[in-house]
C-alpha cells in the first residue's frame, strides 16, 4: 500500500508527469494506492475511484469518467455544507 498526502505539491511539471506514471506503474502491478489531494485534475489522470471527505468525514464519491471533476467536487461539498448548517453542525 502506497499512502500519499498532497503528492504533486511543489514539484516542477516534469516531476509530476514522473510521479503520475509511476503511480499508475505500480498500481497496475497490484499495489493499492491512496491519494489525497486537491487537485483533481491529476487524481483523475490516475484514480479509479475518487472518495470525498469534508469536515473530516466521507461524504460521497465521484465518477472518474465524467467531464468536469471539479464542478462535482464542489456541488457536493455545498450539499454537505448545507445538510450541517441544518443540523446545527456547520
């Protein structure tokens, strides 16, 4: 298991062209990988599934294969946002 936090952070382009293939290296050959990141351009290059967290708890997943990662990423961040402003937890 490969654990990363924010792995393209700083790195210059072709660092993070490096890292991306050797991710996807490895996980082809078996090993589980788990990103976090915020940017979800690159963890749709590499991931097969995309969990989301907000205020330290999971609150839904994103399809990889759809168009705009981003504008889903945030739609449900609002969602989220507003179900705890309505439980008195936000």
């Amino acid at each position: 298991m490969i654990l990363l936090d924010e792995p393209s952070n700083s790195l210059d382009p072709a660092s993070v062209i490096l890292l991306r293939e050797e991710l996807i290296k490895r996980a082809e050959a078996g090993a589980a990988i788990l990103v976090s990141s915020h940017h979800l351009d690159e963890v749709a290059r590499i991931a097969d599934r995309v969990l989301l967290m907000n205020a330290g708890r999971l609150i839904g997943e994103l399809d990889t294969t759809g168009n705009d990662l981003e504008r889903a990423f945030f739609q449900h961040i609002q969602l989220d946002d507003e179900r705890r402003r309505m439980i008195g937890r936000g």
